[in-house]
C-alpha cells in the first residue's frame, strides 16, 4: 500500500497546477496582478465554466447545487460510499489575490488528476467542490455555500440575500447558473460526506517566518460579523448648529473609537476591523443622515467575542446619541476544533513527504469551519509571501502550492480507502 500511495503523490504536477492558477487569474484579473472575481458575478461564472471544461475532458462527473456550489467527481469502487470531499472556494475579495480560495479548488482538482493518471482506485468517490461565496464581500454572510451544505444556514434565507446594491442573491445566482449550466442535484443542499480536507494559502506570516512548508491545521479561530445602522438627520453643513445636529457619521466615529479602544487586547489576539462603511448622502455640505458599517471580529476563545459583543451593544447604546442606531449580527461562528485524525494524518503524509510542517490554528475563516459539523475535516496550509492577503500583491511559491498538493493526495487517498 505504501508504494501506492507514493504513486499519487508523484503524480502531481507543479507545472500544470501553477498554469491553471495563471489562467484561473486571467478571470477578473486586475491590473496589480490580483483579481476581483466578486462571488456570482460574470468572472465568478467564467471560472465555474473553466474548471468545468478540465473536469469533462478527464471525464470527471460534474454536479451543482441549489445554492450554487460546484462538485467535480472522480468515482470510486463503491459508489454508495460517503465521498472524501476537499475544495475551498474561487470567489474573490474585490482587491483579492490568485491564491486565496482559489489554490484549495486547483489543489482539490490536480489531486483528481493524479490520482486517475497514477491509475490508483479508491474505494470512496473523491469530489472537488467550489463553495459559492465564501468570501461574503458582496453578499452576506461569507462562507454562505459550505453552510448551506452543512444546513448551518437555511437556503431560502441565503437566496433572499441582497449585495451593497441591492441585487438579489437568488437573481445572481440565476444569471451564474445561465452562464455557467451544471446538472443540478435535486432537493436541498447537502449529503453525506465521509471526509473533508482543505488546502489553503496561510494568509499569514507564521509559515515563512518558521520556514515551513506545511501548516498542519488544528483549529480556526471564532469569528463574528455586524452591520450597524446609525440614523441622523440631513442638515446644511453651513447653518445647522453643533447643538440642533443629528450627524450619523459624528455618531459613528464616537463608536468606532470606543470600539478600538475596547478591542485593544494588550497580546494582540483580539481582532477587530472595520471595512465597509457607507455614509449617505455623501455630500460634502449635507449633515450625514445615514451611517452604515460592518464590523469584523475574531478571536480563538468564543467567550471573548461574546464579552465585546456586549460592549458594543453598551458603546453603541452610549455614543450614538442623539442618533438611533442598530445592530444585526450578520454571523457568529463559534471556534472549529479539526478531527485528531485528520490532523495526524497530515503530519503523517508531510513527514513522509519529508516536508517541512508544524502544527498551527487558522486565523482566517474557511468553508472547512462549517463542514467539521458534518464530517472529520482538516486543513492544509502552505505559506504565501510575506504573510499577505485579500490584497493584490498576494503571491505564493510554486513547489509550496505542489508540495501542499501532494501532502493533501496521499490524505485523500487513504480517507478515500477507509
Ligand atoms: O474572512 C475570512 O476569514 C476569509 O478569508 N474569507
Ligand atoms: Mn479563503
Ligand atoms: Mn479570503
């Protein structure tokens, strides 16, 4: 069996990954040499129409879902069998870089391909999927199709979800499907799923700075999302007294300096960020009448976010007089612990690889977060340059993106024999 499993590994192509990222790029590819492939827009579904043509011509099933997630699968020897799934997503952030998502989806693929041209059969089908949205920049929330399929989220309410314009989510995901036709699996989103492996770019620096080729991934951090609303009053900016002003963006501004204020841990672990803020009507001389902004927060301990969630509601109470505001909280998802398991499993394959690794928790959020609800899930990191990410310049090595690659197919192959 060891010699099999060498096989698939061996099987993987640096080259032919790297080309796939580079004509994967061209898809919403920005000037800087990143990409704005925003989920469900024409350059989303010009890459769903691309990773499909490569899965017909390996005569590779493909497959969406109501929500729009794309599977690829290559069968197994028992079709009835849970399949190992692995994927990420190929949604960008609007100033987003090649890599972010879209390394898990081509790493999940060329493990297909080396597994069918090593001609290695696995008991279990192997699938991979692109999960819709994952990034939840236009449309929130984020990570929207793997929490679907985990049924974390229900699908009606997704489809009703509407991007900073107004579009609604059902109509892009429609106008997706037309550019980009799949066959549909009927019914609701989501099936058994044996076991799930991710392989991502860190989007951090603890990789480079150890020099380690491999993130063994044990866990991903807590994360919550809010947008909270602020309503003033419209005013003359020249005639309209301090006194008699409702400003909306005075109001925000008191709350978000309270907020950095409150959120500045003395280790630096608690993560805050603001960064999207919309003030109306955005006229230089009009007092603002309306504030909108997103609030971003992370932090490993799920008791930690719930203690500045209650700050916020205090600090907002507070500052945001005399303007009413509220709060929505977009999401909260609690701490994922990986699957012992599969975490040994992947330091196992990279000690056998003879790969540099260490053990490490994410700090940003994955669609694997949701899918560790549904079945033993790990993750995979390979280092990006300098640590950087959801920015232009995010780049990353070729033989880290290969070794990754080759760390997750002999993963895969022995979940897919167990
Ligand atoms: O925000 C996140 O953690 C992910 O990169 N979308
Ligand atoms: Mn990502
Ligand atoms: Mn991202």
């Amino acid at each position: 069996m060891e010699a099999a499993v060498k096989r698939s590994s061996g099987a993987v192509q640096e080259d032919r990954l790297w080309q796939r990222h580079a004509e994967m790029a061209e898809l919403g590819g920005t000037p800087k040499g990143g990409v704005n492939r925003q989920a469900l827009s024409a350059e989303d579904a010009a890459a769903r129409t691309l990773l499909m043509s490569w899965a017909k011509a390996r005569n590779f099933a493909v497959f969406t879902d109501a929500i729009g997630n794309l599977f690829v699968r290559r069968d197994g020897a028992d079709a009835k069998a849970p399949p190992v799934m692995s994927g990420s997503h190929m949604d960008s952030q609007p100033t987003g870089g090649r890599f972010d998502g879209m390394y898990g989806v081509l790493a999940a693929f060329e493990a297909l391909e080396a597994l069918e041209d090593a001609g290695i059969r696995t008991r279990r089908p192997v699938i991979a999927v692109a999960w819709t949205n994952e990034e939840g920049s236009r449309f929130q929330p984020g990570a929207m199709g793997s929490a679907v399929f985990a049924g974390v989220y229900k699908l009606d309410e997704m489809l009703a979800t509407k991007d900073w314009k107004g579009v609604v989510l059902k109509d892009a995901l429609g106008e997706t499907l037309k550019a980009a036709p799949a066959p549909m699996r009927d019914g609701n989103p989501g099936f058994d799923v044996g076991f799930y492996v991710e392989a991502h770019i860190e989007q951090g620096p603890r990789l480079e700075a150890a020099h380690k080729t491999i993130g063994v991934v044990t866990a991903i951090q807590g994360s919550r999302r809010y947008i909270v609303e602020i309503d003033g009053e419209e005013a003359h900016a020249g005639t309209t007294p301090r006194a008699a002003r409702k400003d909306a963006y005075a109001a925000a501004t008191r709350i978000a300096a309270a907020m950095y204020e409150a959120t500045n841990d003395a280790d630096d672990t608690l993560r805050f960020t603001i960064g999207h803020v919309e003030v109306l009507p955005g006229s230089p001389n009009t007092v603002p009448g309306k504030v909108t902004f997103t609030i971003d927060m992370r932090h490993p301990d799920d008791a930690v976010l719930e203690a500045h969630e209650k700050k916020l509601h205090d600090i907002v109470s507070r500052k945001a007089r005399p303007c009413p505001a509220r709060i929505e909280r977009v999401t909260s998802v609690a701490p994922t612990g990986f699957d012992t398991r599969v975490i040994d499993l992947v330091r196992a394959k990279a000690q056998a690889l003879k790969l540099s690794h260490m053990d490490m928790p994410s700090g940003a959020g994955h669609d694997a977060m949701h899918i560790a609800r549904l079945c033993p899930a790990g993750m995979i990191f390979v280092p990006c340059e300098r640590g950087i990410s959801h920015n232009e310049i995010e780049n990353a090595a070729p033989s880290d993106l290969a070794a990754g690659t080759r760390v997750l197919v002999e993963v895969l192959q022995e979940l897919a024999n167990r």
